[in-house]
C-alpha cells in the first residue's frame, strides 16, 4: 500500500492529539467567555483572543507529533519522505478542516449577533470587513504556518538534536535581543505597531510562503535525521 | 546463492570516535546469521546502518543489490525489531499491530493474532504501560508476522522469562521453515540460540572477530580437563585460549581441530575432552586477553 496513506494512517489513530484536545481547549475557552458575556447580560463587548488558543495548540501538537512518531516510524522502514509527506498532508488536512469548523462557528456568531450576549470569540475585531472566505483564508493560513512552525523546530532537533537546539535557541535569544534594543534604542516600537495595524492582511498572505520555506527546511532536515 | 546484505569496509565515526572499522561481510538468503558480540560492540549500529536508520562514515553498504536509504523497494523488504525501539504513549497494542499490518506487505493477520494470544498479551493496552517484557513481546509479533525477507532482532527478548523466550525460537523456526527468509539475530543468550544459528558473525570493538558457518565453529576448539601436569604438557605447543586450575586438577581451552589419533592420545593419558560452546567460545574470544588471535582461527 501507499506508505504515505500508511504514516497519514497513523496519525489518524492518535485522534486525541490531533483533533479533540485543541477542540476541548478552544471550546472550553468559548464556554468561559459565554459565561462571562452572560453575567455581564451582554452590556460589554468582549473580544477575548481564546482563539489563539487552537493555533498555539496545533503549533504544540506538530512538535509533540513528530517526537513521538518519527523514531516509530522509521523502526517500522518508513522512508524519511514518506513520513515527512504523510505528516504534512495530515497537518494541512486537519489545519483546513478546523478552518471550516471555525468559519462556521464565525458565521453563526455573526448572525447570533455575538451569541446574544456580545462574546466576539471567533471573529477577531479586524475581521468584521473580511468576507466569509477571506476569514476561511486567514484560518487555514495561520493554521497551517503554525504547523510547519513546530514542525520546524521538531526538524532541528531531529537533525541536530540537543546541540541544534541550543544554537537555535541561543540565536534566536541574540536576535530578539539585538532587535528589542534597536526598536528601543531607535524608538521605533510605534512605527512598528503602526506598520502591524496596516498592514496585517500582508502578513497574512506572507504566512503562505513561509509556511512553504519551513516544509522545505523541515524535509531537508528530515531527510539526513537519524534515529 | 543470492547475496542479500553486502558490507565492504563499512565504517562509522563518531567525531573522533571509531565505532565500526572496515567491517566487511556478506548476508546470503534464507539463512539464520547470529550477530554477536559485546555491548558496545557496534552490533545494533551495524543494523541501524543496514536499515538507513543511521547513515555510514564511509564503506559501501548494499541490500538487495540496493544502497538502502529512502529506497522503499528495499526498506519495505526489511523487519528491523530492536529493544531500544520507541512507541508513540498514545498507542495501544493494537494500534501498533494495525499500522505494522498496514506497512508490510506479506503481513500475516492470522499468524499475529495467534502469537497475541501465544503471548497473552492485551491488545488494549497502551504501551506506555506495558512490562518491559510484554513491550519485547510486541516488538516480537511485529517481526514475525511481518514475514520480511530480511527480518533483523535486535536482542528482542529483554524482559521475557524462559517460556516466552522459548515461544520465540519455536515459532521463528516453524515459520522458517514454511516461509524461508533471511533472519539476523544479535544477543547475548548465545547457549539458547547457537542451535538454531546457520552462520556466526562475532563483532568485537567495531571489527569483525569472526565469520563463519556454524557447523564448523563446533569443532573448533576443545577444553581438556584432567591433572594439571598431564594437561599442561598436552596443551603445551597448542593455541592456547583459556586456563583454570583447581587443586590438582587443571582445564585448558585450546583451539583446532583434533585428529582422532591425537583423540585416543589425550584420553590415554587420563584427559577428558569436551568441545567448547559458541558461548565459551565466544567469551573466550571477546573477553580481552585473546584479542587478535582470530586470524589463529581460520
């Protein structure tokens, strides 16, 4: 059979890790909100950003993913592209699927006018203007760049392992660093929040293609991991 | 006869560290190899090698008449079941068993379902709770109802006690025996295996010791037991691999093949002699003291 439905397969079988967790989370964050919006009868508006919290988890659940499987699947001679194609698929299937969960959840809080009590959960402030399949659009992209970006790191510690990772780290940490003070240093911190409040939807469609770049650096990494 | 793993001066390094030098052998079909050796010998690096789970400093490495890494028609040919194997917490028995039937191609469902119940073991569990026994017991299943041509156990049986141990040997033989294949063995219990082995391969230090047929090793080296005078003057001038004196009483371990006339000298004189096992054999060899009298053994 086709090794790379096998490692999707596979995955398919850890559907805890997969699907329900990130939704008892997100749903959970949801209920609180509701309870909120309803204590306070719908006087305020809130918008709390729970969201985030599916596509912290899906970031969360590619890094757990791959430590766990990789070293499974390569015991049972799974070649390293297959497993990195059958991950991806996986990633991306469930990345579009929880985009239409979310739009719909979107559109009946549209109608329900914030669920009756001004919860705005699943729409973001900004997205008000945004067509229904825009708003699928910026979903599925997060999603997905939140994926290869755990996929990512995951890939440097398989190639690398302990060492990949302190250097990753460590230049990340100098990066931050150097950046934090030129923004301080040049007083640039309300240019910058500025350029993010304008030009949000950019960053949306950038997400795409550095999504791509991470697969791309993912698989190369992937391909010379060892156990 | 078809040459199924050819290794010709496989080396692997670690930085400046040499784990397996100019290792060269050759696997050949439908035969059971034992891989032996110390801890640390580079006997699970070898078979990380031959599986592309661990890529090689230098040498060539063939499987199949294929290099190994990221080729399915070779991968998909191998069983590699190793004690350090890890699973994913979340599986179950079951799972791991589905998704090894769903990778093999000659996976045999009625065979794993009988080793299950061979082994009791309970397909519900997770394998994150599993007795380092039953986890071995797993790994067991996978490489037998896999059915691979090339089929490799890497000390597959830590944590098993003596029946589960013996299960093994006996379904790896019936099923050999239906459904030939080529099967690398790696342990340290060479006594309970040495009857089933066709060829010995001893791994000692990253090199190989040892390569030859089973059969001919059994005869390869004697102990003589009986008075330590009689014996020390009988095993002077021989190869000599091992010693021990217990009061007046002396053993000596010498290698080659004795005629039948050197035979009825020995016992003539009131020494009794015994052929060493594989085992003692092999400690004999890898112990240290004897290193490097291999070339001694050809």
């Amino acid at each position: 059979m086709n090794r790379m439905a096998g490692v999707m397969k596979m995955h398919w079988r850890d559907k805890w890790s997969w699907i329900f967790i990130p939704w008892v989370v997100v749903l959970f964050s949801f209920a609180t909100n509701l309870t909120i919006g309803g204590l306070t009868g719908g006087e305020e508006n809130i918008n709390s950003g729970g969201l985030s919290s599916i596509f912290i988890y899906i970031f969360v659940c590619s890094l757990i993913v791959q430590g766990q499987t990789f070293p499974f699947a390569l015991g049972l001679n799974v070649r390293r592209l297959d497993f990195f194609a059958g991950t991806s698929a996986m990633g991306v299937l469930v990345s579009a699927a929880s985009a239409v969960v979310l739009l719909l959840f979107s559109l009946a809080e549209e109608l329900s006018d914030g669920w009756g009590v001004s919860v705005h959960f699943f729409n973001l402030p900004f997205m008000d203007g945004i067509s229904p399949l825009g708003r699928l659009g910026i979903y599925f992209v997060v999603m997905v760049h939140m994926f290869f970006l755990g996929f990512v790191i995951a890939s440097i510690y398989r190639r690398f392992k302990r060492t990949g990772m302190f250097v990753f780290f460590a230049a990340l940490f100098v990066l931050m660093s150097v950046a934090t003070f030129a923004l301080t240093y040049f007083n640039l911190w309300l240019d910058l929040f500025g350029w993010f409040a304008n030009h949000y939807m950019d960053i949306f469609v950038w997400m795409a293609p550095i999504a791509v770049v991470y697969a791309l650096l993912s698989y190369a990494m992937i391909r010379r991991a060892t156990i | 006869m078809n040459r199924i793993v050819e290794v010709n001066r496989l080396n692997k390094t670690y930085g400046s560290e040499t784990v397996i030098q100019d290792v060269s052998f050759t696997i050949e079909e439908n035969k059971i190899y034992g891989l032996l050796g110390r801890n640390g010998a580079g006997k699970t690096t070898i078979m990380h090698m031959i599986t592309a789970q661990l890529f090689p400093s230098g040498g060539e490495l063939k499987v199949f008449g294929e290099h190994p890494y990221e080729n399915n028609r070779v991968l998909t040919r191998m069983s590699f079941i190793k004690e350090s194997q890890k699973y994913p917490d979340v599986f179950r028995i079951a799972d791991v068993l589905d998704i090894a039937a769903d990778l093999y191609p000659n996976w045999d469902q009625g065979f794993a379902e009988q080793l299950i119940e061979d082994f009791r073991l309970p397909v519900k569990r997770r394998m994150k709770k599993l007795s380092r026994g039953m986890l071995s017991s797993v790994g067991i299943i996978v490489g037998l109802a896999s059915r691979a041509p090339l089929t490799i156990f890497d000390e597959p049986y830590l944590g098993l006690d003596a029946v589960a141990r013996n299960l093994f040997y006996e379904r790896l033989l019936e099923d050999y025996a239906e459904h030939p294949r080529t099967v690398i063995l790696s342990t340290h219990l060479i006594d309970e295996v040495s009857n089933m082995l066709e060829h010995v391969i001893v791994i000692d230090n990253g090199k190989i010791l040892l390569d030859e047929e089973a059969d001919s090793l059994r005869g390869k080296a004697f102990t003589a037991v009986g008075p330590a005078a009689t014996v020390r003057a009988w095993a002077a001038g021989k190869q000599l691999i091992h010693e021990e004196a217990i009061g007046g009483l002396m053993s000596a371990s010498v290698l080659g093949n004795l005629s039948a006339a050197e035979r009825r000298e020995a016992e003539a004189q009131g020494i009794e002699l015994v052929p060493v096992s594989l085992q003692q054999l092999i400690v004999h060899l890898t112990s240290g003291k004897t290193n490097g009298k291999v070339a001694e053994l050809g």
